[in-house]
C-alpha cells in the first residue's frame, strides 16, 4: 500500500508548525494508497475530530467493529508502513470502539 506525497507533508505541516489539528487518513482502495480525508482546523476541537470519524468504515485513528472484517485487515496490514513514512509518531493508539479513544485516554497515552 503507497503512501501519498500529500501525507507526509500535512503530516509535517502538523508536526513543525502546527497547521492542523489533527488529519484523517482513509486508504483509497481504487488508487492502492495513504490519502488525507480531512484536516482539522487549529480551532477545532476532539469532539470536531471524532465527529469526522465515520461510524461504520476503518480509518488511521479508529478501526469500529462494524466496519468490515476485509476493511479491518487492509488498515492493519498497511499501519506499519504507514508509520515508517510519517517519521516522528511518538504515541500510538488503535481503538476499535469510541470509548476506547475518549480525551482522557488520549491523554494518559500522551504523558
């Protein structure tokens, strides 16, 4: 699974100045690749990003149980080389269901 130029760049763009609030990622099955789906405005809040969360589908961030098994292990078969390209992740969280991504988990991984 490739990696889109454009997610290395917002990913950086997050990292150095602070652009983004936060960035999800879909993989674009047609294309084979990493794309960004949706960037966080710096105003933006958790709330604002887990309402960009689909309920029903994988994305990098959350894998929900009733997303389709398929769905499941084409985000988990490509996380790895995912994370290579984005140098500097220094926490990372796999959550399979809402409650197990609220702020205060987020937190407690982040410290």
């Amino acid at each position: 699974m490739a990696v889109d130029d454009e997610c290395k760049l917002k990913f950086l763009e997050l990292k150095a100045k602070r652009t983004y609030r936060f960035i999800v990622f879909k993989i674009e099955e047609k294309q084979k690749q990493v794309i960004v789906e949706k960037l966080g405005e710096p105003g933006q809040s958790y709330d604002d990003f887990t309402a960009s969360l689909p309920a029903d589908e994988c994305r990098y961030a959350v894998s929900p149980d009733t997303s389709r098994v398929r769905n499941k292990m084409i985000y988990a078969s490509s996380k790895d080389r995912f994370k290579r390209e984005l140098d500097g992740i220094q926490v990372e969280l796999q959550a399979t269901d809402a409650s197990e991504m609220g702020l205060d988990v987020i937190k407690s991984r982040a410290s």
